[in-house]
C-alpha cells in the first residue's frame, strides 16, 4: 500500500532561502520562476563558501593532502548525486548543464547520412537545436513526435515513426511549458521494442520534482541541470549506460581525460573521467550534492505531492478568472496561460510590480509555441517554498493586470 506523503511546511522551508527574505518596491519578493532556476538553501549557499574556504585545489591531481580532500569531496558528491537518480557513479558525467550534456550526446553519438532522429513537438530548445544542427551536418533526418490538443505526446505518432533507421530517441520527462509529465518507462518500452535507437531523456524539469531511478525508466541517458533542483549554476549531469558511454568518442579533449599522452596518440581515461575534460566545477558538483542531501531530508514524495496540491490550487483559481491554460490537467508545477487581449510580457512586468516573478515569452519552445498557434505565454513554476498564499498573491495581482486592461 502506498504511504501517505508527508506535507511541506512551506513557510518554515521558506526560511531557509535568504534570497526569499528580498523585498522589491517595498513588497515581499514572491518568487514563481523555479522552473527557470530555483532558489538556494543556506546549507548550499554554505557549501561553496566553505569550499573555498577550507578545500580548494584541482581535483586527481595533486599528491598533498589539501587535493586529495578536495577529490574525495568531489567523488563523494558524484556518487551522492548518482545514487539519487539510481545510477552507479561511473556513469554519472559532469558537465556545465543540461544543454551542455546534450550537446555531448549530439557530438559524442556518430551519426551517418541518412539516419533519423526523434524528438517532440514539445521539446526545449537545448533539445531541439543540437539534434536540428547536427542533423544537418550530418545529412540525418529530423522527426517530430506530435502533441496532441490536450498537451501530451501522441504516443501513436512516436509508434509510427520509429523504423530500423532511428537511431536517437531524445524526449523530455517534464514540459517546461505544459507541465506534462510523459510517460518515460512506456516510451522506452516503445522505442526498444520498435528500434535499435537509444532513448534519451531530457531530466532538466523532472529530477528536483520526484523520484527518478533510470534504471526502473530505462533510459539510455538522461540530462538535468543542478540549479533547477535547488543546487548552484553551473553543474549538469548526464547519466548513461556504461557500455553505451565506453563506445562513444569523447567531447572535449584536454587534461584529466587521459591515461597516457605520446607525441603520436592519446589513451583516454576510463568511465567517467574520458568525459571530464579540464578544470571542472568541484565546488558546485559538492553544493549539489548538498541540495540533494536537503530535498533528501523533505522526500521526494512529499516534494511531488506539495507540488501536485500547489498546482491544482493554482490551476483552480486561474480558470476562474478566465485564464486560458496550456497543457494537462494532471501536470507537474508548471502552468503557462495567456489572458485575452494581454500581451505575457505585459503580464510578467504588471505582476513584477507588485514584487510576482513569473516569466513570459516563448520558453525557449518555439517551435511548441508555433504548434499552439501563439507567439508566447505567462508562466508560473512552483517549489518546496512557495505557499498557497503566494498563489493567492498572484490571483490578485492577476486581477490588477486584468483592470489595467478593461
Ligand atoms: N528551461 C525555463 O525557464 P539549462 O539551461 O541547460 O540548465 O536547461 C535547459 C533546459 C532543458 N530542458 C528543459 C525541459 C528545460 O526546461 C531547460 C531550461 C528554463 O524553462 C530556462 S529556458
């Protein structure tokens, strides 16, 4: 039988954040944007201070103690953070972000005239442009899974499109327009059973929302960012299956990703560190680890069901007002809407006023907005912090925006 998840205190967790304390044109800040980046717990901000302060040195370099630290710190967070998402640590890469871990894959997984890539309608463009390029430079074919009116993916379509020359499969786990949350563990089922194609999962809005376990998913990669799930800028993940990373060429070449350099050939590094070419961000991978330790100490039940209950709430309230919404019902804690005759950014700049962050435009999806038939949307993105009074606030300054237009 399914626990019952815990519920957030979010009022208390609030206090936690210091950038949450921000007043803005004498107005407590509320913050709705934490799909675009989330805020940072104090333990995280900490963590990169101490860093600095106490362990900072290169890290599988340096024979003294103070590097050795160092290494331990940052081996340590990579297998904190691996374990988090099921994977063991060999097979947990670091990079700069999510984009950037897709841009490895486009590099690293060798395409030849005339293979297909799949991707959906719905995908951000760090998941759209480095399969569009790369399909050009290659003479490859890009598909699209479609989207149906409701917001989900047209698994027909995905069915329809997978042949013996799909050779990548690369979907988003959460839109970070609709919010929908796609059925990864069916797609996968679908794209092995009907290709020889690997399955990538773009993790950028799911990972810091609930459980993930690649291996019950069974991706072939998956890619997410660490500030989206409260961690610091500058660190993103990508998960793969050893045998599957130990084929692929590497991305970046330089120091650290070698065994044995001659003046006439290089031997690369083993699991994970062929991909971990040069200086890499140690302090951030440490503070992510951090994150996870915290959302670790809430579960991840009871973030996902704090969102869910947000959500609804929100969604509730916005229908009342007459806002149009794009995407599912059941969703993740995004919600994108449009009110008639009102411009998104005129709505994100009236609500800045009253100290609301949201965040108006394409989203980074315009193809997705072409398919909506809009140019772009207000969007609202819920965390651990966010509380059903700041919803409210954001229903009566919805009301504002509204009367400045009658
Ligand atoms: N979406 C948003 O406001 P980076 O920038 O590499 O950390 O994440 C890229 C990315 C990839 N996939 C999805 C589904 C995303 O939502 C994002 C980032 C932010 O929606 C910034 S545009």
């Amino acid at each position: 039988m399914r626990q019952e998840a815990r519920t957030i205190n979010a009022q208390e967790i609030k206090k936690d954040f210091p950038l949450l304390q921000r007043k803005f044109y004498d107005k407590q800040l509320v913050y709705l944007d934490s799909a675009s980046t989330t805020q940072k717990p104090s333990v995280v901000i900490e963590s990169l201070k101490e860093f600095y302060e106490k362990y900072n040195a290169n890290v599988h370099r340096g024979i003294y103690k103070l590097s050795e630290e160092a290494t331990q710190l940052y081996e340590s967070a990579r297998e904190k953070i691996a374990k988090f998402v099921g994977a063991r640590p060999e097979e947990l890469i670091f990079a700069k972000s999510c984009t950037e871990a897709i841009n490895l894959l486009a590099y690293s997984l060798e395409l030849k005239e005339g293979d297909e890539i799949l991707i959906s309608e719905m995908e951000h463009h760090s998941n759209f442009v480095p399969w569009q390029q790369i399909a050009k430079e290659k003479k490859a074919k890009l598909r699209f899974v479609k989207v149906d009116e409701e917001g989900k993916l047209d698994l027909e379509s995905l069915k329809a499109q997978l042949n013996e020359k799909t050779k990548i499969v690369s979907i988003t786990h959460v839109s970070n327009v609709l919010g929908t949350i796609n059925p990864i563990k069916e797609i996968a089922d679908i794209v092995h059973k009907n290709s020889s194609a690997v399955f990538i999962v773009d993790a950028a809005q799911s990972v810091g929302h609930m459980k993930i376990n690649v291996k019950d998913l069974d991706a072939d990669f998956l890619a997410f960012s660490g500030h989206k799930m409260l961690g610091p800028v500058g660190i993103g993940c990508l998960y793969g299956k050893a045998e599957l990373l130990q084929k692929m060429k590497p991305f970046l070449y330089g120091g650290d990703m070698i065994k044995e350099v001659t003046f006439e050939k290089t031997e690369f590094n083993d699991l994970p560190w062929k991909f971990e070419a040069g200086t890499q961000p140690i302090a951030e991978a440490i503070a992510l680890a951090k994150a996870i330790e915290y959302l670790e100490q809430i579960e991840m039940d009871t973030v996902e069901e704090h969102d869910r209950i947000l959500t609804q709430y929100a969604l509730e309230k916005l229908r009342e007002l007459g806002a149009k919404i794009y995407g599912p019902n059941e969703r993740a804690p995004v919600i994108s809407f449009n009110l008639e005759g009102i411009h998104s950014h005129d709505i994100a700049t009236i609500l800045d006023g009253e100290a609301i962050a949201v965040r108006g435009g394409h989203h980074c999806c315009m193809p997705l907005m072409s398919v909506l038939g809009i140019s772009g949307a207000a969007r609202v993105s819920f965390y651990i912090y966010n509380t059903k009074e700041d919803v409210d606030a954001l229903i009566e300054g919805i009301k504002k925006v509204k009367k400045v237009f009658e």
